[in-house]
C-alpha cells in the first residue's frame, strides 16, 4: 500500500510493517534507510502529499499575504517544528504564487495520468 506520513509510523515502529521505499525524489529524515523508489530502479514514480490553506477566489492580497506570513511564522516556532519532525512530516513554506504554481503543475499532471489511465 501507499500511505502518507505520520500514519504508518508506530506501525514501523512496532514491527508491524516494513517501508519498502519512498515514492518522492529524497530519502525522508524520519525514514533515513529506506531507499527512494528511483534508488531502487523504479524511476518516475514522484508521489508526494501535501497540506495547503486555500481560499475564496478573489481574496484580498493583503490577507494572503498576512495568512502566508502567519503560517509560516508558525512553522519557524520550535516547538511545532518539533512535532511535524516527529510526524515525519517536513514543512516546505513558500511563497502564494509557488503555491499556486505547484497546484497549477499537479493538476496538470495528475490528468494526464488519468487521460492515460481511460480505455
């Protein structure tokens, strides 16, 4: 199965189940041993979830900018930095527009994937 963190953690943790590879383009800190898919000759598979806050279509600039900044002060705090690691989950903060960008790019590539995927 594919599964996303911190979900299968305390099952690693227990022995319950192995992690056989990681489908993004790096190793995970939380998973350091346990090799890329792409490591392990099976290129191309580059799946990764992600948590991001939208909003209304045509929200002020300035509240953008200010739930941005906000977000992203709060994942310079230690503390929570602390428990996303322990999560396995690593923060990638960024800007609106490369936010927006990255759900441009998803979008498109994920219909491709279902575009081949029809009969």
């Amino acid at each position: 199965m594919f599964e996303s963190m911190p979900g299968p953690l305390p099952h690693l943790a227990a022995g319950k189940l192995r992690a056989l590879g990681v489908t993004g383009p790096k190793r995970l800190a939380a998973l350091p041993d346990v090799p890329t898919l792409a490591e392990q000759g099976l290129p191309g598979i580059d799946v990764n979830s992600w948590w991001g806050f939208v909003g209304p279509a045509g929200l002020p600039r300035d509240i953008v900018l200010r739930l941005n900044a906000e977000v992203r002060k709060a994942l310079a705090e230690p503390e929570l930095a602390a428990v996303l690691a322990r999560m396995a989950i690593e923060p990638s903060p960024g800007s609106p527009e490369a936010f927006g960008a990255y759900l441009t790019q998803e979008a498109a590539r994920w219909k491709q994937v279902a575009a081949k995927a029809r009969p």
